[in-house]
C-alpha cells in the first residue's frame, strides 16, 4: 500500500470527542503510505491543534449548518430553501478540491461530515468511509432521523467504520455495504495529540487535597445524559460509609447545556455534601487528572457510542465503575477491569463504589488489568493500522 491520499471531513472545528479522535488518528497514520489532508468547515481549536501535524484547510461551511443540533439532522434540515443553495454550493467546491488533490479516500468524521461528504465524494467520484461515533438509535436521535440516516448508509457510504461493535450493529447495514467495529485508540504509556481546552475551577475555590483522601472522578462533558446527576447522589450514599470520599467533576457544559450545569452545581449543597464534591471544569490535562484519581465512574443514562474516557482511566490504572449500555461492555470486563452497574441506578453505582473502596487489593488488581486490556486492544497504533487495512480493502 503506498501513497494512499486520503482527505478527512469534519464539519466543526470544536474539540468534541469525534474530532479529539480524529486528531488522533491522523497523527497515528503511516506517513510513508498514507498522504492526508484535513478539511474542516470552521476555523477553532482543532484546527490550531491540526496544523503542526497535518495538512489542514478551512472550507467555511455556513454556521446555520454547522450549527444545527444532530437530532434535527436530515435532508430537510440541509435543503431548506434559505441553507439549500449555501449547501449544494458546499458540495460543489468539495467536490472540486477532491479532483483537484486527486483524492483516493475520503473520510468523514460526523452526521453532517457524512452527508455533505459523501455526497461530495460521490460526485467526484471518490470512494467514502463513513466514520460513525453515534449510535443511531431513536433513544439517542429521533426516528426521522434514525430512518434517514440508516437509509443513507445503504446508498451512500463505500464502507462505514463504527467505534463499537454496538454502534455498528444500529446502522443495521445488512450485506448491503461493508463496515467493522474500530475503537478509538488512545496514546499508550504517552501523551495524547489533542486534549480539551479550557481552566480548572472548583465549587469552592480551592483545590481539595488530602493524604487520606479517595478520589472519585466522573469526566465529560456536563450533560443531562452522562449522569452527572447520579454520581452526584450515588457519591451522597458512598459519603455515609467513607466520609474520606472526595468526588469530582471533570468537564463543563456544552452545546446550550448550561442550565444543566447549574442544577447539577447546586446538588451536592441539597444533598449535604458540598464539602467533598469539586468541580473543576475543562481540564487541559486531561490525562493528569485521571492519574490523580483513585477510581474513574461513568454515569451515562443511554447506551454510550463507545466511551473513550473509560479506557482513560483503565490506561492509567485504575478501577472503573461504568453503566451498562452501548459499548461500554465491550471495553470493561464487569468484576475484572471494574464494575458495571445497570444505567441510571443510583443505589447500584453507590455500592460499586463501596465495594472498590473497602477492598483496596483488589481494586489494585482491577487495575493492573485494566491497564493490560488497554494495551492488548485500544492503543492508537492498533486503530491506525486497522483504518489503514479499511483504506487498503477498498482500494483493492
């Protein structure tokens, strides 16, 4: 394989987790086969990250687009009649840049990236990997969209990769078009190529820190579907049988989730323990946070796409309680790598939480394995050559 020239599209230059992977994976690709360029459809972060990497350009997509929330996303979100012109003028002038670099592959890299490119490619015509980071289930997106979008999959893509096994099996692509289930790698034993931006604040003012502390530590962004809620009342039941429990909240609200965030600043003083609940908003060293943590929890509500910050904290050793849904399992082996507890029960995660820290060899344990599972199968390396094997498979 050798001089592959792949052009990757994503519609936003924000830094959410599809786009932090992206970045990623770029970066992991054999420079000597593969010739990438990164097209996004605003100037932002990761477009300051992508730079010094790889080649990057801007090809401003208009913010009614680009804006627009995915559960409204479909053919008639894209072709009303004030966006339509705006969009298939888009399309064109993608088209054209992916004759003229004499583009092999073209890579999309979310809902939006994966109908304006691939259409862009086809138009070309240039074979399209659909890279899916959601599950499109109507418990996650509304069924016009769910319908729409797994009726795209079939005509549209040359061959989807997904992050899960789980988010591939709700594409429902029968043997109409190819896909396979790769994870999200992380840098092993190093650092990561793009980290969220932002500063650390705490709901007190002041870092809390003690010897004798257990640091608990849920990461994400705030959102009514991670479960920021649950870790809040679960850490309220773990508090009553180890008051030495600190609890913290890593991320920050997104995406016109702000009134989310206060209701969830002001639990633990209605629980009664704001004393022992920090909040430290975006962290920029994200993975220095997880090693100063003693165990990780996942709270999410609906069945995660895959849960990259999971193998964050399994990567750094330490014991994990997770919700049971989407590709959550197949990341955390339950009672081996941590603990997974049924989606949006509080009593279950308070006990998981319990039983980690009362037993401090085993959680120990939980995870040296955890850190061995990480290695074995979600290490960047491993994803980049399994998308290279895609790039080679469909260029055959």
């Amino acid at each position: 394989m050798s001089d592959i020239r792949v052009l990757f599209f994503d519609h936003t230059a924000a830094l959410g987790g599809g786009e932090i992977a992206l970045a990623n994976l770029v970066s992991h690709l054999n420079p000597e086969n593969i010739k990438s360029l990164v097209v996004l459809g605003a100037e932002g972060p990761l477009a300051e990250q992508l730079r010094p990497i790889v080649e990057t350009q801007v090809l401003p997509l208009s913010p009614s687009v680009r804006t627009q929330k995915k559960d409204k996303l479909g053919f008639g979100t894209l072709l009303r009649v004030r966006d339509g012109l705006r969009v298939a003028k888009y399309v064109n002038q993608l088209t054209r840049l992916i004759r003229e670099r004499n583009i092999s592959v073209v890579h999309t890299n979310s809902l939006k990236a994966d109908i304006i490119g691939g259409i862009a490619a086809r138009l070309a015509p240039c074979p399209v990997v659909w890279h899916v980071r959601d599950r499109i289930e109507d418990d996650y997106l509304p069924k016009s969209v769910v319908r729409l979008f797994r009726f795209l999959c079939q005509v549209i893509p040359t061959y989807v990769i997904a992050n899960s096994a789980a988010t591939l099996s709700t594409l429902h692509l029968g043997n109409v078009v190819r896909g396979t289930a790769i994870p999200s790698g992380i840098e092993f034993g190093g650092r990561s190529v793009v980290v969220h931006d932002g500063t650390s604040e705490s709901l007190s003012g002041e870092k809390i820190s003690s010897e004798n502390e257990f640091r608990i530590g849920l990461v994400g962004r705030i959102s009514p579907w991670k479960g920021q809620d649950i870790f809040i009342k679960a850490a309220a039941l773990v508090h009553q049988r180890f008051p030495n429990a600190r609890f913290l909240i890593i991320g920050a609200a997104l995406f016109d989730e702000d009134e989310y965030e206060q209701e969830v600043r002001k639990l633990p003083a209605e629980l009664g323990i704001a004393g022992v609940v920090e909040f430290t908003g975006f962290r920029s060293d994200i993975k220095k946070a997880v090693g100063e943590l003693d165990m990780l929890v996942h709270a999410s509500t609906k069945g995660e796409p895959f849960g990259q910050v999971i193998i964050e904290g399994m990567a750094a050793g330490k014991p994990v309680v997770a919700t049971d849904g989407g590709g959550v399992p197949e990341i955390v082996e339950n009672g081996r790598t941590g603990i997974l507890v049924p989606m949006g029960d509080v009593e279950a995660m308070a006990e998981a939480m319990c039983r980690i820290i009362s037993d401090p060899a085993a959680s120990k344990e939980m995870g040296v394995r955890g850190r061995q599972r990480v290695s074995d199968h979600f290490t960047l390396d491993q994803t980049a050559r399994r998308v290279e094997a895609v790039y080679a498979e469909i260029l055959q």
